[in-house]
C-alpha cells in the first residue's frame, strides 16, 4: 500500500502542475513539470524497486539488492530527448571523469580484502548510472529550466512533509508515519522525531537540510522571494520537527557559510565586515534559538551521553577497520560486513567502561558506522579517501571563483545550494551516516554536480536580479531621473 500511495502521490503532483500551467504550457514548461514530478520523487524512501535481490538481512548504506531508481527511468527521457530535440549534438563526457569512476569501480571491485563484492557493485552501479544521468540531464536542459523545475518538485516536497509532521507528532497521528513507508521506524528516546516520506528522522532532517539550503539561495538571489522565505522556514520547522540534531546544526553551519561566502562576498573570508556585519549577528540569533525555543532538543543529558557513547564506540569499530587496512580499505558499501566477520577483534570491554548501557553488538554490527567520513576512510583507504577530501577543499576554497566567473543568476541558486549542501556533508556527516543513503544523495549529488557546469556559468538571464543588484539599479534609475529632472529645469531656465 505504501508504494501505491507513492505513485498516486506522484500522479496528483502531476495533475496539479499541469492544471496549474493551464493555457501557458510550452515546451519549456512541460520539461519543468518533468524535472518537478522526478525531484518530488526523490523525497520518498521507499521509491525505489529492487530487481536483483541479495541473500540476508540488508546492510551497509547502499543494501545487498541491485534496485531500479528514478533517475534510471528519466535516462531513457533524456537519450530521447538527444535523439529527437539535440539530433545528437550534445558535449563530449569529461575524459577525466570518466577515468575517475572508472577508477574506483576497479579499485573496489578488485580489492582482496573487499568480503562482499555484490554489495559494492550495487554501490558502483548507483554512482555510474547517476552520472549518466547527470551527464544527460546538463546537456538536455538550461539552468533556468533545471531551477525553476527543481522549485517545483522541492516546493511539493516540503508542503507534504510540513503536512506529516503536523500529523506526527504535533497531532500525535501515529498512522501518518507509515504512510509512505510501512517499515519506517520512529526514535526510541524522549525526543518524537517526524519521518513524514524519507522512513528515519535523520533521513528526513538530512533531505530536509538539502532544500531548506535550496530555498535560502532562492531567497537571497530574490527569486520568488515571499515564496521562497515561506518554503525556507516550513523546511527549517521539519527539521526541528524530524528532531534530528546533526540535521540541525548542519542547516545552521550552512547557513553561516552562506552568509559568509556569498552574501558577503566582496570581503575577505575573516575579514572585519564579515564577522560584524554576518557571523556575529546570525551567530546571536542561533544562540537564542538554541538555548530557547529549540533547547528542548539539547536538554536530555542522558540521551546526549548515550548517543556520544554509541557513536565513539562505532568510531572504535571504524578505527579497527582502518587499523587492519589503511591503504586500500575493505571495499565499498562493505565496511559492515567486514566488521561482522572480525566482531571477535572489536572487544568494547578493553575500551570502554560503559558498556552496561545496552548491548553494543546488537547495533554496532547491524548499522553503518555514524560518521560518512570514517565509512569513506574505512571502506576506499588513504587512496581513494584523499582524493575525496582534496575535492571537499578544492570546492569550497573555488566557490567565489566560480560566482565571480557566472553571468547566470539561475547557476548562482544551484552554486549557493551546492556550497550550503558541502557544508551539511561535513557536519551532519561527522556524527551521521544518513547523507549516504541513496535516496539523499540524488539530491545532494545533483547540487553539487550541476554546481561544477561550466556552460550553466557562462549562461546568461537577467530575468530576476540579486537583492543587491536591484538596490542598485534602482539608485541608478533615481539618479538618471534626477538628472533628467535637473536638465529638464535647466533647459527650461
């Protein structure tokens, strides 16, 4: 029944874009349908059809099952739309990149110590088919279609996630839950988190951080503006509603760097006007939120110690893992299953003296580690997990480059979006392994992908404008006037 309420979810966001476009429908705008109904479908955890299912209970981020997702079905769109609208003339694949994945594939495949190769095909086949699918979708849509169709999809996304949250827990409608999800899982603790369509409260705040960025970049290059701040703080209230901590500081950490690298630009990163005129008054606010209203979240002192008890005992686990293989690591998305053949060298005991609060194998072994990071380490090594960090750095350090380089506003939401994203990646990912689960990273890969589209920089539209830039033009408008004016009397005199 979930799946079924998925696909009638779907067909009625269908319906209610096309009704809405009525008598302007155009070729442009049934591509922006298009973009809208598949990124309304990324927010649904179980939109996914496994096809070739693996032996056992599912583990490790990516599962054990070779599974058909969205993105794969628009690939076939979008080889049509090549054939048919582009008559084939599209970019040439970056060599490099291609190299990159490449790369990886065999590196992981080919690993002697990887114990569950399956498992890391059905990761590789996810990240090859998603490139090709970005690849396509650059090539087939301009950046104002790709936005304007994303807002579309993202604003469905949080007025139906905003729905169940008020179902649950505000309304405490306990059957809200289960709704698009019938083995979603709520939290065991004091705090109620939502799950709404994403199945897990982290899942949920994580992919609710994505588009509360997404909306913010709207806001602040004043694109629908009143919109886009309504859409901003209905996503910001899910996440507090999901109860997700990670969730929320990294919103709050991507907002700052927001603030920081773009709406302040001009200055130096630590400059003077930066810190006063940014850092310092937003910083204000998120302290009396977070010892206000929101330190409900933060006020369960035995939850806190329980939760930083798990999580150092998984970094444990990941530090085995590294110990044993520092190099090349265990192959990818099979961290887990290596960690259960070799749970007789984790011994907590040894370690900790705290293991009297549960019983650490029942959830060490069966969940990935909390921390994306030490997964990356573990499962690609210092070989393949330096090169991922260098990119970290090489992206954020080049995100003014590339504003300064775009005479595209409609590229400046998706570099703002895929600089906000970054930044939740680095801090919900330190304490969290729900950025890596499929269904968030086909929104967070594509931000960050298309982020990186030379040809969308170099696009022009001046069909909106920056707040500053419409401060400026209208005090070059009032200034022209009061020349004509002055002319005007002159000539008169």
């Amino acid at each position: 029944m979930d799946r079924v309420l998925i696909f009638v979810a779907l067909a009625v966001a269908l319906v209610f874009f096309v009704i809405r476009e009525g008598g302007r429908m155009t070729k442009a705008r049934i591509y922006e349908i298009i973009i809208g109904v598949y990124t309304f479908s990324c927010c649904f955890s179980l939109i996914y059809l496994p096809v070739l299912k693996g032996d056992g209970e599912p583990c490790g981020t990516f599962g054990t099952s070779f599974s058909i997702w969205p993105f794969m079905l628009v690939i076939f769109l979008l080889v049509w739309y090549v054939a048919r609208e582009k008559q084939w003339r599209i970019r040439r694949p970056n060599l490099w990149l291609i190299f990159v994945f490449t790369g990886y594939a065999a590196y992981t495949v080919l690993n002697p110590f990887n114990m569950a190769r399956r498992q890391s095909l059905v990761e590789v086949s996810f990240f090859l088919s998603f490139a090709v699918f970005i690849y396509l979708f650059a090539n087939c849509f301009s950046s104002k279609t790709v936005v304007r169709g994303i807002y579309m999809g993202l604003a469905a996304t949080v007025i139906l996630n905003f729905i169940l949250c008020i179902l649950y827990p505000v309304l405490d409608f306990e059957a809200a839950v289960k709704l698009f999800d019938n083995e979603a899982m709520t939290r065991n603790d004091d705090r109620v988190g939502a799950v709404a369509t994403m199945g897990h409260p982290n899942v949920l705040g994580t992919y609710a951080s994505y588009y509360f960025t997404f909306f913010v970049a709207c806001f602040i290059t004043n694109f629908k503006r009143r919109q886009s701040a309504l859409y901003a703080g209905m996503a910001f209230l899910v996440i507090i509603l999901s109860a997700s901590r990670s969730a929320l500081m990294a919103s709050i950490f991507a907002l700052l760097s927001i603030v920081v690298f773009y709406v302040y630009r001009r200055y130096k990163l630590l400059s003077f006007q930066s810190i006063l005129k940014g850092i310092v008054p937003l910083g204000i606010i998120i302290a009396l939120l977070l010892t206000g209203p929101l330190s409900f979240l933060f006020s369960d002192v035995e939850d806190l110690d329980e939760m930083t008890t798990s999580r150092l005992m998984h970094y444990y686990c990941g530090y085995e893992i590294f110990q044993d293989h520092p190099l090349i690591g265990v192959g990818m998305n099979a961290h887990l299953v290596y960690l259960g053949e070799n749970s007789s060298a984790v011994i907590f005991e040894q370690v900790f003296d705290m293991t009297d609060l549960w019983q650490p194998e029942e959830f060490m072994f069966t969940n990935p580690i909390h921390n994306i990071w030490i997964i990356l380490i573990d499962e690609l090594g210092l070989i393949g997990f330096i090169p991922i960090l260098g990119f970290v750095v090489w992206y954020i350090a080049t995100f003014k480059r590339r504003t300064r380089q775009s005479k595209n506003r409609y590229y400046n939401i998706i570099n703002i979006t895929g600089l906000g994203v970054m930044f939740c990646l680095i801090v919900q990912g330190s304490s969290d392994w729900a950025p890596l689960t499929p269904q968030v990273l086909q929104l967070s890969l594509m931000f960050i992908a298309l982020s990186l589209n030379s040809h969308y920089r170099a696009e022009e539209h001046p069909e909106f404008e920056s707040v500053e830039a419409s401060k400026q033009r209208f005090k070059d408008e009032a200034l022209q006037e009061e020349t004509i004016n002055l002319d005007t009397e002159t000539s008169l005199a």
